[in-house]
C-alpha cells in the first residue's frame, strides 16, 4: 500500500521526489507521466518521480491547492518547494527542474 508521507515526504529527506498528482482518464495526465518517466530516466540522481492520482489521496489535493490535472509538485527535505500545473513541453519541465533542484 502507498504511503505519501513515508514515500514522499520521508523519501524527499534523503533525494527530491517529482510527484504527479493526476487523474483517472486524464489524456494530458498520461503524457505527462510518460514525459516525466523519460526525464527521470535521464535524471535519476536527482531526483525520484511518483504518480498519484487523486483518487487515492483526495487530501493531498486540499492541502496542496491542487487546482488542475495534471499538476507536478517537487517535494526536498519534507516540504512542497515547488509546483507546476498543465501538460508543458519538456523543455519547460526540464526549466522548472533544474531551477528548483540546484
């Protein structure tokens, strides 16, 4: 069973974790996790990436103000340091990365 504080906000306390909050028959959903997939592969020093739809953990939506889908969340020493919402080219995502994980 997922744990979001023991494999999110824990985990971020040893390496950054992407999370993807995203929703069930979310076409954007979908390329963005297979975009992000790509991008850990290519990053998994890093940082690590989880998917979660929303489903599962409806409070995460309330606590982080999850407006739209698919929205990605960069969570570093057991905090949400930064958010990004909507399906961006991976240039972009690639931008947003590197100017939160210095």
């Amino acid at each position: 069973m997922f744990s979001f504080n023991k494999q999110v906000l824990e985990r971020s306390k040893i390496i950054p974790v992407i999370v993807e909050f995203s929703a069930d028959g979310c076409g954007p959903c979908q390329w963005v996790e297979n975009l992000m997939i790509d991008i850990h592969a290519e990053n998994a020093d890093r940082f690590e990436f989880v998917s979660i739809p929303i489903t599962m953990h409806e409070e995460a939506a309330q606590l982080f103000d999850l407006r739209s889908n698919p929205t990605l969340i960069i969570f570093q020493q057991g905090e949400a340091i930064a958010k990004l919402a909507g399906a961006l080219p991976k240039m972009a995502v690639l931008q947003w990365i590197d100017d939160h994980l210095k």
